[in-house]
C-alpha cells in the first residue's frame, strides 16, 4: 500500500511546513517538519510505504492550500474477507471547520467502519449507540473502528475532530 498527500499552491510563494506522521519516500523523516514552497497550481506529493494519518500541514503565511489525501490500493475491512482494494483519494478539510458533534446514519446492508481524528491533546470522544463508549486521543491520533448498527450512532468530542465513514470492500460488505 502506498500512502499519499499532495498539496496544491493556491497564491504566489505558498508557504507551508509539512510534519509527516511517518518517513516519506523523498527521505524527510517522520515528526521532523520541513518547508515547501509552491507557485499557484504547482503539487508538492509526499508518499510512504504506511497510513500518513496524523501528519500536519500548515499554512506559513495563512494561504488558503488544498490538501488531497489517500491511496493507491485501499482494503476496507477485515483483509481475512478481501483482497480486492482500490485507490482512494479524498480533499481534506482544515482543522478549523472539524467539529465537536456528528450523526452517522446506518446504510442498509453493510458494516460500517469510521476513523476519528483529534485535533488537540486530550481529547475525549464518546460515541453514543447500541454500545456507548469513550476514547481519549492526542493530536493526529485516530481511532478506527467497525459498526454495524440499525438507527444513528452519535458521535460528541470536548475539542474538534474529523469523523470519516467508510463501507467495507468486497465480500466484507453485507451486500454479496
């Protein structure tokens, strides 16, 4: 699997400092920032052979920068189901509008499998459903996990996070 972000200059010298959560294939190590420079238009691709779930990047001179995250080969579920992935790729949203409360609908014929992400140390999460439970995370940590459920699971932080959804892949998923 390779992991990938790609980030795209939106003005002129768009400053960023990127922190990768793990050692990127150009050789910048993981939790060692670094600074890249880009043009409006110009793509600055950071790839690693693992998830780079957690590396920060931010913006020097408060430009707005468009983040594409994802992979190449993305198994969902349990990879004893499926050896079947495919590539995925998702725009990422900036911390700054991640929030502190969610509503996840069931879908009718798979096992769902979420990912929080904390923004901020200490962050409690609790998610309210069949089975009510909480976590803690630190900044860039997730928190991944399966649920199959039949009404709206809720998910409520005490600082912002990033709830993502994903239906399992191939025969993992309900529907065959």
């Amino acid at each position: 699997e390779d992991a990938e972000f790609m980030v795209i200059g939106q003005c002129n010298k768009d400053s960023l400092e990127i922190t990768p959560s793990q050692n990127l294939k150009s050789g910048a190590l993981a939790g060692v920032p670094f600074t890249v420079v880009l043009q409006p238009g110009q793509v600055y691709q950071a790839q690693a052979d693992s998830d780079l779930t957690g590396s920060k990047i931010v913006s020097l001179n408060h430009s707005e920068t468009a983040v594409i995250a994802g992979s190449s080969f993305d198994l969902v579920g349990d990879p004893a189901c499926s050896t079947t992935g495919n590539p995925f790729y998702e725009e990422l949203f900036p911390v700054n509008t991640w929030g502190e409360n969610y509503v996840l609908l069931p879908s009718e014929y798979a096992n769902d499998w979420f990912r929080i992400l904390a923004e901020q140390n200490a962050t409690t999460i609790t998610v309210y459903g069949a089975l009510t439970y909480t976590v803690s995370l630190n900044a860039g940590q997730r928190y991944d996990t399966s649920i199959a459920f039949s009404s709206p699971v809720f998910v409520s932080a005490d600082k912002p996070v990033s709830v993502g959804r994903f239906l399992a892949s191939q025969s993992c998923n309900n529907t065959v």
